[in-house]
C-alpha cells in the first residue's frame, strides 16, 4: 500500500481566518460580565455653536473607546486584561470577555482603572484611524 503524494492546500488562508479567533473559546464555563462602549469626542465651542470642524455626533469622529465592565466580587488583581488592535480579551476568575472592538485603537497606550466601590473595571483606548487628519 503506496500513499501519493500530492500538492496539498490548507482548507483555508490567514486573511479567511476572523481576527481574534484565536481567543475564542467556546468551551469555557465562565459567564460574559456586563458591559458598556461609550464613545468620546474632544469638541470645543467652534465644534458645537458654530460648526467650524467636519465634527459630527456620530461615532466616527470619536477619538476614544472607553469600556465599562462591571466585575461584581472582584479583586484588582484577579484581572487580566489584554488588547489587541480591535480585540479586548477580559478574564477574572468568575468572568471572561471577549470583545471585538468598533474601530482599530492604540493597544500600547491605553489606560484602565478598577472602580472597586462601583465594582467596573474603565477600559479608555484611543481610537487611531487611517485618515485621522480629516475628522
């Protein structure tokens, strides 16, 4: 018994593959927290009152991503926090998030707080945008 060899291809290419895939986990007992994406946008009087800027209330002149994560029952240091450039992988012990971001951000400059009397966790991400210089 010969086996031929042939040319064989990968069922699928990188570019098919969603992003973040590589987080997903579907087997993991752990309930998703609740969750909230506000966007913010830096806006002055010549913005508001006389409309000088291409700024709209739209989320697509937002410079910034913050997300709340209420973490009930959770310590500071029980969370890990990682960010990719659309991904937000949360884990703690009781709660796992898996969030697939609006916009692309800066991963390296972002800040995070825990609130532990309002028991969230604020995630703030800049968003970075290919033509930035337009909004």
């Amino acid at each position: 018994f010969q086996v031929k060899s042939e040319n064989r291809k990968p069922i699928w290419d990188t570019e098919e593959v969603p992003e973040g895939s590589e987080f997903d986990d579907t087997w993991d007992p752990r309930e998703q927290p609740e969750y909230q994406l506000l966007f913010k946008e830096c806006v002055g009087t010549e913005d508001v009152f006389f409309g000088m800027s291409r700024k709209d209330p739209s989320t697509a002149c937002c410079e910034e991503i913050v997300i709340k994560i209420k973490l009930p029952e959770t310590r500071y240091s029980d969370i890990t926090l990682d960010i990719q450039d659309k991904i937000l992988d949360l884990r703690t012990p009781k709660k796992k998030l898996l969030l697939h971001l609006p916009y692309h951000v800066d991963s390296k400059n972002g800040k995070a707080h825990f609130l532990s009397e309002e028991e969230t966790l604020e995630v703030t991400l800049k968003v970075l945008r290919q033509f930035d210089l337009v909004n």
